[in-house]
C-alpha cells in the first residue's frame, strides 16, 4: 500500500540538495537531517509554508520555532546580537547552541515562527546538508523536530516517516544524526542576563564560563514548550534509574548495566545522547508493556540526558 502522500525521498547529494531547494522555494515542506536530530524544513518568510509547519506536526500555534541559519550575517538580519550573542556565536557556530535574541520589526520572517514574540530563536547548524540547503536558497529556515508535537524526535529517516506518515513531501536522507539531542537553548536579555531555556549538547557550565551565572528566581517559569512537563512521549509507561527491568518492561542498558539494547556499552555519554532517541523509538516499537532506562549520571551532556527521560516518563 503507498500512502495519501508518499514521501519524496532525496539522497545527501548536489542533485538532492537541489531539489530540497527547489521545493522549499515553492513552499512545501522538506525534513532535513541536521547534527541534532532531524528538522521539518520550511521558508521561514512565508506565513503558508510555516502553517504548513504547525499543521503536519499538530504543534499548537504558541509554540515558537528555531529558525536556522547558513552564516551570522543571515543571523544578524534578523535579530540583535550584543557582544554576548557575538562571543557565544563565534564559539559554538555552527553547532548545537539556540540564542534567543530580540527580534527586528523589519525583519523578512513570517509572524508564526515566533508566534507573535517579540524575541527569536536562532541557531548555524553544523551539518553540511543542512548548511548548503540553506545557504542555495539564500534564506533562513524554521525547521522544529521533524515528528509529531509532544511525540519523540527523529533521529533517522524511519523515524520521521513513522511520526509523520502523510505530512512530510520531501526527506534528505543524511543517516543517523550525529548529536541525536535537540540543541541547547539560551535566552539572552536585554538587561544583561540569561537563562537556559533548554539543556542540551553545549552543557550549562560552559555557558556560565562564558556568560557568568545565570539569572535567579525564574527556574519555574515556562518559556520554551521544551520545558513543558510532558513531551518527548514514547507512548507508554517510562521507568527511570532502573539497574534491572521492571518485569515486563523492555530495558534499555546503559555502561555496564544491560538491557534489550544499550545506550552505550562503554558507558560513553555522548553516544548516549546520540543513541536515545533511537532506543526509545525501538523500545516504543517493541511489544513490552513499558521501558525500562538504565541511570546516567547527570554530569555535562548526561543532564540533558535525563531532562529529556524525565519529560518522557511523565
Ligand atoms: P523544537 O523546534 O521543537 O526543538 O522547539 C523549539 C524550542 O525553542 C521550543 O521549546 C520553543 O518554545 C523554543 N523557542 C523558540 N523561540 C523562542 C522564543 N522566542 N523564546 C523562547 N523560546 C523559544
Ligand atoms: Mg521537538
């Protein structure tokens, strides 16, 4: 059986780079793999191709999208950078790291990608598909995960085709994305402080070397829907800091601890971080009742490890 809309499926290569281009001028939606996990791609000027957004992932419309960019003069016509902004673009573009930056008036991007805020979000990503795609079409992309809103995010082509089955026209195929965690995101006020919005591959203690500490009194305060309780959801019953399986569960291993799959053998964070979401879309495919989850310690990229399993769980 094809499905209503199959899905165009292009390869990682100067011809499929093209056609990604060519239909994301004309307004359509395309997934693009990018070093954090895959994105649904589309122009970011266009009120209808960003509906187009909002609808395949059934995302309610206050929730703003990350807008990617190709260079930091594609960035700065879009936002203000302080020096702050400057100094964290130097050092982690391209790469993992959202800033949230005031936004211009003027700037050429449709008023749903930052559902209607006055500040935006804004990331370089470092994956050479995405960058090209980005850069050939001369345009900044909004591209949030490319699944179903509050489902887990996709981290290989299959991924993307099960969550979004009749809604995605166009794929690059990149493989296997190679951070696997979506970025992390900082808000930078105007005042002169900042708040993490979001943990992720860049972990906080950097930010804080840089930036100094973060803003006080406004931890419980929900600012990005990546903080919202629920989310990542394989769709049933998540154990955490398990060293066996609840019985009955699918177990997922981690180090020494084994499972029906495990996160990293050799007990390596970051292939970890690059593996969950892959294990848990297994474990969520399984015919187990529930998943099990082996501890990680919640050092560096470990911590966004478990905000990710935490908000799956609940
Ligand atoms: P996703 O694209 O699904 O990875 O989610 C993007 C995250 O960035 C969401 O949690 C958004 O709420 C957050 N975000 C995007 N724009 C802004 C903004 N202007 N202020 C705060 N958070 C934002
Ligand atoms: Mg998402």
């Amino acid at each position: 059986m094809t499905s209503k809309n199959a899905t165009e499926c292009l390869q990682a290569n100067a011809e499929g780079i093209a056609r990604a281009v060519q239909i994301l001028e004309s307004g359509e939606l395309v997934a693009v793999p990018t070093e954090t996990v895959y994105g649904l791609a589309a122009r970011a000027d266009s009120p209808e191709a960003i509906a187009k957004i909002y609808a395949a992932k059934g995302r309610p419309e206050f929730n703003p999208l990350i807008v990617h960019v190709s260079s930091l003069e594609m960035a700065r016509e879009l936002a203000e950078f302080d020096t702050r902004a400057l100094d964290l673009a130097k050092r982690y573009w391209p790469g993992p790291l959202t800033l949230v930056l005031p936004l211009y008036e003027n700037a050429p991007i449709a008023r749903a990608v930052t559902a209607g805020l006055s500040t935006i979000a804004i990331r370089m990503p470092a994956h050479p598909v995405a960058s090209a795609i980005i850069e050939q079409l001369g345009m900044p992309i909004a591209a949030p995960s490319a699944n179903r809103s509050y489902g887990l995010s996709p981290t290989k082509p299959e991924h993307v085709y099960a969550s979004l089955v009749d809604d995605c026209p166009a794929l690059v195929d990149g493989g296997s994305c190679e951070a696997g965690l979506e970025s992390t995101i900082v808000a930078l006020r105007a005042g002169g402080t900042w708040r993490l919005l979001r943990p992720g591959p860049i972990p906080k203690e950097a930010l804080s070397d840089l930036l100094g500490p973060e803003e006080r009194g406004s931890a419980e305060q929900i600012e990005a829907p990546g903080q919202l309780e629920r989310h990542y959801s394989p769709g049933k019953p998540l154990h955490l800091n398990r060293t066996k399986p609840k019985p009955g569960d699918f177990m997922i291993g981690f180090g020494e601890i084994e499972g029906d799959v495990n996160l990293s053998p050799g007990g390596d964070k970051a292939e970890a971080a690059a593996r969950l979401y892959d294990c848990l879309h297994i474990a969520a495919a399984s015919d187990k009742a529930g998943i099990s989850v082996a501890p990680i310690q919640p050092h560096g990229i470990g911590k966004a490890i478990n905000d990710r399993l935490k908000r799956a769980a609940a």
